[in-house]
C-alpha cells in the first residue's frame, strides 16, 4: 500500500479521494492523460489497499507515480519528501537517533508485514537485533539520523561483517508505519 504521504499527494493531484474501485478507473484513465504512461485499474487497487495482492511494486510503476507527481522518478520523488520532512509541522511522530538512550531498542513497522529492531551503540549507529521479512541482515549495523512516521527510512550507510554497502531505504512506498522505542 501506498504512503498516507504519497496516497495525499496523488488525491490532491487527481482532485479527489480515491475511496472506491471506480476512482481507480478514473484515476488510471487521468495518469495516461498526463504523463503518457499505463498504470492498470487493478494495480491502484492494490496500492491504494482495495485489492490484494502488490508485495513491492515494480519501479515502472513507483515512476509514473512520479511523473503524475511532477518529478522525474520516484528518486526524485523519495528526495523532495526527504527535504520537506524538515519543513513539515504536521509531522504526528518523528524519532531523532541522537535522543536515544545507549542500548535502547527501536522497532520500527512497514508494509508488507515487515519489521525491524534496532539497538543504538552510540553514534547515530544501531545493530539490527531483529529481522522480519527485509533485505537487512541481523547485525547488520546501520547509520540512521531520524525515523518519521509515514516517510521511508533513510539509512545513510550499511555496514554488513565490516564491508561499507552504502545507503538504503526501506519502507517506500508504505512509509514507515509504526515506531516503537523500549529500554
């Protein structure tokens, strides 16, 4: 399923709610008009959650999205709602790493049934303590400055049996969904 942030983005574009199968229809018939590209009835069903079944959407699809946004990709996209994630007051639960108490488990939820926790051993660096369906490894090590409540997770650097494999995001299309912090 789609981001309450992108889901919002593509109704205000569209002009409405997409609340039923027959907006799906209107709005597939409106991002042809637009950009040129297909995306089927069928596959917004499954992003806007009417239908099962889209585990990961093919990038095709992340892109028109985009272009009927106004951007070029869904790169371009994932970085302006990285950007105004500093700017957005409305923001309902946002994490800043640096806050976190040494040894203090983070576990954060996303779409399709997707967990992960996280332990901070200082730094800005956690140590992946528990994996549920992801690409990340346990004790993987993982440099993450904040976490927002429906914004992918940005990590800046994933560091895997001491080999540097750069950044990663995860969670973007759904965002993240639910953020949880124990001691």
């Amino acid at each position: 399923m789609l981001s309450k942030v992108i889901r919002e983005r593509i109704e205000c574009q569209f002009g409405q709610e997409v609340r039923y199968s027959k907006d799906c229809e209107v709005l597939a018939s409106d991002i042809v008009t637009r950009t040129g590209n297909r995306i089927s009835a069928s596959t917004l069903k499954r992003l806007f959650g009417m239908a099962k079944g889209i585990d990961e959407p093919r990038l095709y699809t992340l892109d028109v999205l985009a272009k009927y946004l106004g951007f070029k990709n869904f790169d371009e996209l994932n970085s302006d709602m990285i950007r105004s994630v500093a700017s957005d007051y409305d923001i309902i639960e946002e994490l800043k790493i640096a806050d976190l108490d040494l040894n203090a488990l983070m576990t954060i939820y996303y779409e399709p049934n997707r967990k992960l926790t996280f332990k901070y051993i200082g730094n800005l660096q956690l140590e992946i303590v528990e994996v549920v369906n992801s690409k990340l490894k346990l004790h993987d090590i993982v440099i993450i400055t904040q976490v927002v409540r429906n914004y992918p997770l940005l990590i800046k650097e994933v560091i895997r049996q001491n080999k540097n494999l750069g950044s990663y995001t995860a969670a973007k299309i759904s965002g993240v969904v639910s953020i949880e912090v124990s001691k």
